[in-house]
C-alpha cells in the first residue's frame, strides 16, 4: 500500500513542477524577442544539466559508491533526448507567437497521444472507454486550435506536434528496464538533446550575441527552472503510483491562464473554453480507467 504522507509529498512536488514548467515558459515567452526557439531550445538543455547531475549525484547507487555509467539500453535512452529536442524546439516556437496558456493548454494533449502510442509502441490493448477518452480530448484540443475561425493561424499546429513527441518520448522511457537509474537514463537523455538542440540552432542560423547580462541570467534560470522542474517530477513518481499523480497535472492549464494573464495581460477565455474541459475530462478518463484495471489485476 502507498504511503499516504509519501503521496501527499509527491503531490506537492508534482504541483511545484508545474509552476516551474510553467515559469520556464514564461521566460521562453519573453526572450523568444531576441532569441530563436532552436537558441533557446539549447541553452535550456545546457544550464539543465546542472539538475541532470545533481540528481545523479543524490541518487542512493551513487552514494554507495556504484557508479556505472553504462546504459545497456542506451539507444532508447538516447532517441529520447532527440525526440524531446524537437518537442521542445516546437513548443518553444508556439510560445512566441500565441497566448501563452493556450499553447500550454494544447500541449495537454501529451496524455491523450500516450494511449494511443501505447498500442503500436508496448503493445498495450486499450479498449472502448480509453479510446472515447481521447477522442473526447482530441475534440477539446480542436476546440482550444479553432479550425475555422477567424482567429485561427497553422502555428497553433506547433503545441499540437509538440504534445505528439513529448508524449512519444514518454513512451520510450516506459520501454526502458526499470533497473536502470532514473536520473542516468535523463542524463544521457539531456545531454543528446543538448547536442541536437545546438546542431538545430546552428543549422536555423547559429546563434545570435546575447544582448545584456540581464538576458543572460534569464538564460541560466530559465535552464535551471525546467531541469529543477524534471527532478521534481522524477522525485515526485518514485514517491507514489503515477496514477495518483495524474489527475493534478490538469491543475496546469488554470496555473497556465493566470500567470499569462498576470505577465503578458493575456486572457484568452474564448479561445480556451469549453475545449480546456474537455482535455481535462478526456485525460481524467484515460486515468480513471487504468487505475480500475490497476485495482482488478492487484
């Protein structure tokens, strides 16, 4: 049975990864000025690595003394620091040019998409209440894109893509043996993601000159905000069953709205209501029913 003051824990450590996400977007937002998503793309992976080791390094192997560095599985491991580059790299260019929570909101999709992916990937069956789930998302996420109105531009298709590989990568880490270490499975992860993301940049135009000291620091928080966010997160799932974390990822898309509102004065209540509710109600579903068949296999 899980302990109940462990889960209380992790739910918190999952709601602070939220708002680090979500504060790392922020100052996504706010730099895509100057800089390019493919840029900033890589100077997050970079100053996100700090985090990568210091989970490592806290890691209970690694204070034993057991520090292996070898991944047997290390191709996986490394087609999902790739993957995540351009999951990334999408999101972040979705950011500069839409309202901050509905590029957010529509990234919610990630959940939907790993059930589907769950069927050709790890050869899971899911059945008709599942896929009435993400049908049901899916609507809520054309809801939130707009298709057909006016307001409509093909960049809110960019959050869309970047739900598809972020939730493709997710999948990946699930073929993964859980023997190997969380935190040298993200290592290896972040730092083929730092490769490619430089590579990226460097093909789109290299990188421009950082314009102040005041951009620059923005730069190492906006690195250390997503990498502290992954442990939290990586933390948080050690804790307790993913299941019982799920539900308060939705949590995400008002903590979204409101900080897009405080920082950016931006308020798009038409474009994402009733579509928010209906990925939200769409993921709770997915949840619902793999912790009912959780509970009958136990």
């Amino acid at each position: 049975m899980t302990n109940p003051d462990r889960t209380g824990t992790a739910i918190l450590l999952s709601l602070l990864a939220l708002v680090l996400f979500d504060l790392m977007g922020l100052i996504i937002k706010h730099l895509s000025v100057s800089y390019s998503a493919a840029e900033l793309s890589a100077w997050r992976n970079l100053f996100g690595l700090v985090p990568a080791f210091v989970a490592l390094w806290s890691a209970r192997a690694w204070r034993q003394g057991v520090r292996n560095w070898h991944i047997a599985q290390w191709p996986l491991a490394c087609a999902r620091g790739f993957i995540v580059t351009f999951a990334q790299f999408l999101f972040y260019l979705s950011l500069g040019h839409m309202a901050f929570a509905t590029a957010s909101t529509i990234t919610y999709a990630n959940a939907l998409f790993m059930t589907a992916l769950a069927v050709p990937l790890l050869g899971e069956k899911v059945g008709w209440v599942r896929w009435s789930a993400v049908l049901l998302g899916f609507a809520g996420v054309m809801l939130v894109m707009g298709p057909g109105r006016e307001t409509f531009a093909p960049i809110a298709l960019a959050p869309l893509g970047a739900a598809f590989l972020y939730a493709l990568a997710g999948v990946t880490a699930r073929r993964i043996d859980a023997s190997h270490s969380t935190a040298l499975v993200n290592l290896y992860s972040a730092g083929v993601a730092l490769v490619t993301a430089t590579a990226l940049a460097l093909v789109m135009g290299g990188f421009s000159a950082i314009n102040s000291w005041e951009d620059f620091g923005w730069i190492m928080t906006m690195g250390g905000l997503g990498g502290t966010a992954v442990l939290c997160l990586v933390a948080s799932y050690r804790m307790t069953e993913q299941s019982n974390l799920a539900p308060f990822s939705y949590f995400g898309i008002p903590i979204a709205f409101v900080m897009g509102w405080i920082t950016f004065d931006e308020a798009p209540f038409q474009d994402l209501f009733p579509g928010a509710l209906l990925i939200a109600a769409g993921g709770l579903m997915v949840i619902w029913r793999e912790r009912r068949l959780n509970r009958h296999s136990a």
